[in-house]
C-alpha cells in the first residue's frame, strides 16, 4: 500500500459504518491520522480499534453549529491541524411528493446539505492559514434525480453546487474540493432490500453489479492525496457506468 497521506489529519463524518468507515481504514492504511465523527458514538470504538494509524472519536450532529466547531477544536487541539475533511454523513428519508412531510424534508437537508457546509466553514481558517488542504463530498448518483427522493436528490445536488462553488472560492488557498458520486453500492443497506427490488437495480447496472464500500475509498483517497493536486471542482461518478444514460434490456 502506498503512504500517499502519512502524517496527514483527516476527518471523516459519518464514519461510524458502511461507506464512511471503509474511506477510514483506507485512508489510515496510507499513513493519515483521523478524526472519526458520528453521531452513534458507540460504532466508533469498533471502527478506530481497526485502524494502521491514531484515531480520535467524536459523537456530533453535524447540522449543528456549536457541535461542528467543537469537533474541528477538538481535532486541532490533539494533532494540530486538519488536513483533509470528508464529508460522508447522511441521511434518507424517501417518499413521494404527496406524502413527504416537511419535517422529513428539513431533516435530510439539515444533515446532507447544511452538514458539510458547517463542516467546511469550521475548517476553513485552518486550512486557509496552512494555505493547503483537501476537501471531498460524498454526493450520490441521485443528485442527477431519482423518483421518490426529492428531499435526498435536492441535498445531494446542492451538494454538487456547493462543491464547486467552494473550489472556486478556495483554489486560491491552494485548498482542493471535489465531490464523489457512489452508484449502488454493497452497504447493509442496499444488501438488505427485497431480493426483487435488488434484482431490478442490478438489472439497471451496465456491470450487473454492485459496487464495493472499497471503491469509493479508493476514489477518496486519491482526491485526498498529492496525486489529486491539480484536480479541483469536480465530482467523480464511481457507479460502473450508470451515469452515463439508460441501458437498454
């Protein structure tokens, strides 16, 4: 394994499960330290316990302000600095247009849209004063519409919209921010859907299958790392081909 991040301070929300532990362990494994965030402080022992570098847990809400500001402290006053901010957490909260309540709306776009904007403003003074850093969104495919996720679509494409504003607005302080757009991946989630549901997704895929936790770290990472260094505002769709159109059966 390469050490394209050692030494560097990562934070990663969301980090408790699925997506957001697996861009954990990939980036510990080439050299960073981290600051793992969830709101489920319990699941953060478990992922940190499995981590090559030090790790440092905290249990926040990241669509509230003084919670995200503490967490960034916190993260400088053990290491110093912060590096690279991933911004995984999310949430969903599906329904169709009749029957989505406002509150089901406000909360996925709380935690989606406003979260990793608190995030990126708390880290902003950091990075602006090391004049350098990294910045990765983890949107979805279904920023680009999906029928039955208006509250998770909106969230993810204002994500997309924040992501490019912000590297437009921060590439002056050599700070990088990119976006990474999974497809169906194989998270508990996914992996326990109706098996018809499921087949008709795979039927969907030009692969015929699901993506791995793994693919989106790897994606991660390499926007996280000196590799990336010229690559700014963009959103890296890791879907096997989905994104691309309809596939024709």
């Amino acid at each position: 394994m390469l050490n394209r991040l050692q030494d560097k301070i990562a934070v990663v929300t969301g980090a408790g499960q699925g997506i957001g532990a697996a861009i954990a362990k990939r980036l510990s494994s080439e050299g960073a330290k981290l600051v793992l965030v969830d709101i489920n402080e319990d699941c953060l022992k478990d992922i940190s316990g499995k981590l090559d570098t030090e790790a440092l847990c905290v249990a926040a809400d990241v669509s509230n302000k003084d919670q995200v500001f503490a967490m960034i402290a916190q993260a400088k006053d053990t290491f110093g600095t912060v590096d690279i901010l991933v911004n995984n957490a999310g949430i969903i909260r599906d329904g169709f247009l009749a029957k989505l309540s406002e509150d089901d709306w406000e909360k996925v776009i709380d935690v989606n849209l406003k979260g990793p904007f608190l995030c990126c403003q708390a880290v902003f003074d950091i990075m602006k004063a090391q004049n350098s850093g990294k910045i990765v969104n983890i949107v979805s495919r279904s920023w680009l519409g999906n029928i039955g996720q208006a509250n998770y679509s909106a969230s993810k494409g204002g994500l997309v919209s924040l992501t490019r504003t912000l590297a437009l607005e921060l590439a002056r302080f050599q700070i990088n921010v990119n976006a990474v757009a999974p497809g169906l991946i194989g998270t508990p989630m996914t992996k326990s859907m109706p098996e018809e549901a499921l087949a008709r997704l795979l039927r969907m895929q030009p692969t015929g299958k699901m993506g791995s936790v793994n693919d989106i770290a790897a994606a991660v990472c390499f926007l996280s790392s000196g590799d990336a260094q010229f690559i700014n505002g963009q959103v890296i769709h890791v879907d096997g081909g989905k994104s691309c159109g309809l596939l024709s059966l």
